[in-house]
C-alpha cells in the first residue's frame, strides 16, 4: 500500500491502493469465503449423514399384544438422574415351552422401531423362546439421541446386562437374533460373546455403510474421516467363536442353475455355522420355526445352564 500526500498549491492528493494489494485482498477473501464454505458443508455431511442408514419412527403403533402375546413393559441403562435410557417388552415363553430355558435378545432392524418387529418376534415366540425386545436410543420411546454403529453396541451391551444382572438369565442361555442391520449388530456383540448360546443373523446387509460412501455428496467431503460407523461384516465373522444361524430370504432366480451365493461374511466364520434359504411366506412360517428348532437342538450345553 502506498500513501502519499503531498500538497501543492491548495491541491491534496489523498493515499491510494496498489491494484495488486486490491487483488491479493480479493483473492484472500474468496479463499476464505470457499474454505468456510467446504466447512460448513462438512459439517452438515457429518450431521445428517446418519439418516442415509438409520430410519427411525417415534410412535410404537404396535406391541405384542396385537398378535395376542403377553408382555412386559421394561425400561433399563438408567442414568445418573435415575432416566431409563432404554425401553421395550419382555416376552416370556409359555410354561409348557419347548424351549423355555433359552432367552433371545432380538435386535430389530434400521428402520421403524421395535413397533414394526411384532410379527417377527411372534414368530419367535412360536419357536418357545424367552424374548427381550427394545428399541435402541433414537428409536420408539428409547432416550432420543442420533442413532450409530458405537451407540448400537453400547445399547446391545445394556440389554445383556439387564438380562443377566435383572432377569438372572444365565449368558449360556442367551442367543443374539438380529434382523437386517440388527444382523450385522448381532454379528458383532456375538464375536465379543463366546460365553452366549449362539447367534442368529436374519438378512444381514452387505457393506451398510455404503449407503453413505456412494453418495453423490459424499465425494465432496472427507466422507471416511467424517463418519465412523464401519459394520465390518468380514471382521466379525472371522473372530465368530459361537454358534450361528443364518436365514436368508431364497431369491427369485431365473433359473434353478443359477448360483445363489451365501450372504456377506458367513464363508468367514470358522465356528460351526448353518445357513438356511427361507421360502417367501405371507402367514405363519412352519419352515423359519422347524430350522430354528432344529438349530437350537443342535447347541451344546454351556457351564451354568439348566
């Protein structure tokens, strides 16, 4: 910047700005602007990322006693300021049941809440299994907060808890049973568990978190720097130490010669495993409950179960 001022006669000549500080000053400013700008877009990747996986509903519309089951209402991982953080129903099998000595936790998928997994827990109930049923927080009446991979796992590791500390549920006698991301959930709390029963994956999702990472948006930002969830199915399967079931929806093929390849991570899993291709059904599946018997008269008997 130069400035002058020199006086001639009456005239004044006034400071005046260089052409290239003016562009320098300019060119500094659109910088700003286009960095501050990417930030801004960061940020709100990083915030609304999540709602590309997880779909969550507020209202419980349904419960188990819309398809005639008993229940209980629970509420556990409470906070310091006595708030139950999680809630959900306790369904206890019938006293006469086949399999009574056995608890599932069942973990619902991404979308809706626990309300939208009536029938599927019915179907489990059908099977004479014990069932403890919740919505995750950020679904259904659970504690509102955004829902990811981290707080699924602590959420799941809270329901294990209430079964054995509040419900005295031996951990041998629990089997993890999760649907569509709820199986890739379960896939990994089991491979954390090798004291459970066994574990259940019903439709896991291959790569979840893609639904971010291919995103049009996502190319614009540092996507794998901004989002955390991974749900490494490969990882979990490999580290599998129990018991596993796998039910898969049986695809339309158009020929019976066409290959129906086993779902993502089971060829990873070295324990004993059973993968099982269910039938489309519109009513009571007699097929999903013979296989889930039979699998389960299959489990061996883990210390301090009755």
């Amino acid at each position: 910047m130069q400035h002058r001022k020199v006086q001639h006669g009456s005239a004044v000549l006034h400071p005046t700005v260089s052409a290239r500080w003016l562009l320098m000053a300019a060119s500094a400013a659109i910088v700003a602007a286009a960095a501050f700008a990417w930030l801004t877009l960061c940020l709100l990747f990083w915030q609304g990322s999540w709602q590309l996986v997880y779909h969550p509903t507020p209202a419980v519309t349904r419960t188990p006693a819309s398809v005639g089951l008993g229940f209980d209402p629970v509420a556990f991982a409470t906070t310091g300021s006595g708030e139950s953080q999680l809630k959900g129903w306790w369904i206890p099998a019938a006293p006469d049941a086949r399999y009574r000595r056995f608890t599932v936790l069942y973990l619902h998928g991404q979308t809706g809440n626990v309300g939208d997994a009536v029938d599927d827990v019915a179907a489990l109930h059908g099977v004479g299994v014990n069932i403890l049923a919740f919505d995750y927080r950020g679904y259904g009446q659970s504690q509102f907060v955004r829902p990811s991979e981290s707080r699924w796992r602590d959420d799941a590791e809270s329901a294990l808890q209430y079964l054995t500390a509040t419900r005295h549920a031996a951990a041998g006698s629990i089997i993890l049973d999760g649907h569509d991301l709820g199986a890739n959930l379960a896939l990994e709390v089991a491979s954390a568990h090798p004291e459970l029963a066994g574990a259940v994956m019903e439709s896991p999702m291959n790569s979840p978190v893609d639904l971010i990472f291919n995103d049009p948006r996502a190319r614009l930002v540092p996507a794998h720097l901004l989002v955390r969830d991974r749900f490494n199915v490969d990882e979990a399967a490999a580290a599998l130490q129990l018991h596993s079931l796998w039910l898969m929806p049986e695809p339309v093929r158009a020929s019976k010669a066409e290959k129906t390849n086993p779902p993502a991570g089971y060829e990873r899993v070295a324990a004993a495993k059973t993968l099982v291709w269910l039938k489309p059904s519109h009513g009571p599946d007699q097929h999903f409950a013979d296989e889930y018997s039979r699998w389960l008269d299959d489990l061996p008997n883990k210390p301090g179960t009755p």
